[in-house]
C-alpha cells in the first residue's frame, strides 16, 4: 500500500458520534474510502450524508461491535464495495463511570463488551482479510486512563487498558506486512463524555469537560499521521491529550 490517505478504504467503528465522527471527516476530505458502523442510524446516515454531500465517499452500516457478526459485515461491505479493507479503526465506546458501591453492572458489561469483545472482534473480522491482501492496519482507540487510574473509572481504565494490552500483542504477531497503532486520547470534547454512569460522576466528567478538553479533531488528525505514514513505517502509539490535563 502507498503512504497517505487518498484512496485507502477505511472502516471506522464509533463513527456516529464524537472522536469517531471527527475522524470519519477528516479522512474523507483527504480522500479515503470509508465503511462507517455504529448503532444509532439515524446518527451514522447523517454523517454519511455530510461527507457525500463534500464529494467525499462514505458508506454507513448499522453495527453493533459486540456482536461478531455484525463486525464481520462491516468489513464485507468494505470487500463488496471497494475490494479491500487497508485500516480498521476500533473506536467504538463508552465512558459510563461510577463508584463500585453503586453496583452499576449492566455497565460494567457494557465497557468490558464494547472494548474488550468489540475489539476482539474487529481483529477477528480483519485479521484474515489483511493477511491475505499481505497489508492492512489496525488503528485501536484506547486513553489515557490506562496509564492513571482516576476514581470512579477503575472499570473504564481497566478495559482501555486491556485495549492497550491486545494492541501490543497483537503488533507483536503482525509480522512485515501488518501495521498496529494504539491511540491514547486524553480528555476529549464529545458527547460520549458524561453520557452513562452515575449521574454524580457524569456530571462531573462533563464540568471538567468543558473546562480542559480538547477538540476531537485532534485526534482525528494523530489517526491520519498513523494511517498516512509508508507502508513500512509502523506507528505504535500516539498519546494526545490537552496541555491542561495533569
Ligand atoms: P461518543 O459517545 O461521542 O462516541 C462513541 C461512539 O461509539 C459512538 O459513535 C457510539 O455510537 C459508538 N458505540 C458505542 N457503543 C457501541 C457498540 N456497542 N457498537 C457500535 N458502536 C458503539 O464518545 P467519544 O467520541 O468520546 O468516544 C470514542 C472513543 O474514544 C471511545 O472508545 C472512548 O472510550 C475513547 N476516548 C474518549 C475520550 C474522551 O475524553 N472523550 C478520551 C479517551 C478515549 P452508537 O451509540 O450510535 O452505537
């Protein structure tokens, strides 16, 4: 595969909302091919439409990542459409936060499926279709909470650090023709920040929310320095996250 954007055909999970939708736009203007899942449709088809309507080119599928087959299709309709798959960007997630006392489980399960079993199946998904095309990326959104535990997030830090984990695993497996990128965004402007957990600990991610975080396109544009370097040249990870993060 060529460096740069133009023309890869790229799959990004999440991309109905927040730092998926703000790389899903990104890319599109520097002429990338997109395959684009989430859940809400309504959500994903606008941002399809958006792109569409700049001349770009974007493709929406309903996708729950949770859910193997529904990762399976989201990289078929990329062969179907566009005859390969070059970068799958596992983004999807969820931030719900909350003390352990407060025994949020149906939580708890939604961050460990989302990011744990989500991502095992987008690798699952991808993995062979790389391998027989001999090149192909994967792009991991994991964070910062895997390097500082934060109460109440142990549950969130605790799956993005699994992310962290399977992603250098898995560029241990790569071999040459493989690339695997870890993306560690820090506090981040989206709606996904506050939207879940207790409603104490939602409130007050979203009041630091609005006083330190940084734009999501900024970690659109760390996602393209990834995708866009030589084939040979193997990103492994990027930390961003705004200056007034401790
Ligand atoms: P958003 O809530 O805006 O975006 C999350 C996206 O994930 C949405 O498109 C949502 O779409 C999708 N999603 C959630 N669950 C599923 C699922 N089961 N299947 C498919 N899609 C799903 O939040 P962000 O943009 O902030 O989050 C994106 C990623 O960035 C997450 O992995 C998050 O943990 C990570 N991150 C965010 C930070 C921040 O400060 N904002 C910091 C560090 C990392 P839908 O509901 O339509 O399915």
């Amino acid at each position: 595969t060529a460096a740069g954007i133009e023309n890869k055909v790229i799959a990004i999970t999440g991309a109905s909302s927040g730092i998926g939708e703000a790389t899903a736009l990104y890319l599109a203007a520097k002429g990338a091919r997109l395959v684009l899942g989430a859940r809400r449709k309504d959500r994903l088809t606008g941002v399809v439409d958006r792109i569409t309507a700049a001349g770009g080119t974007a493709i929406g599928v309903v996708v729950d990542v949770t859910r193997r087959a529904d990762l399976k299709h989201l990289t078929d309709t990329a062969i179907d459409r566009f005859g390969r798959l070059d970068v799958l960007v596992s983004n999807a997630g969820t931030m719900a936060v909350s003390p352990f006392d407060d025994l949020r489980q149906d939580d708890w399960d939604a961050m460990v499926s989302t990011h744990i079993t989500g991502l095992l199946n987008g690798i699952a998904a991808a993995l062979p279709v790389f391998r027989g095309q001999r090149s192909g990326q994967f792009v991991n959104v994991g964070s910062t909470a895997a390097y500082v535990v934060k109460s109440p997030q142990a549950v969130y830090a605790a799956t993005k650090t699994a992310v962290k984990v399977i992603t250098e695993g898995l560029r241990q497996e790569s071999g040459p023709d493989l690339r695997v990128t870890l993306i560690s965004p820090g506090f981040t402007n989206t709606e996904g920040v506050g939207k879940g957990g207790s409603p104490e600990a939602a409130a007050a991610l979203t009041r630091r929310r609005d006083e330190i975080a940084m734009p999501p396109a900024a970690v659109a544009s760390a996602i393209g320095y990834a995708i866009e370097q030589p084939a040979g040249v193997d990103v492994g990870e990027i930390v961003v996250r705004p200056t007034m993060q401790d």
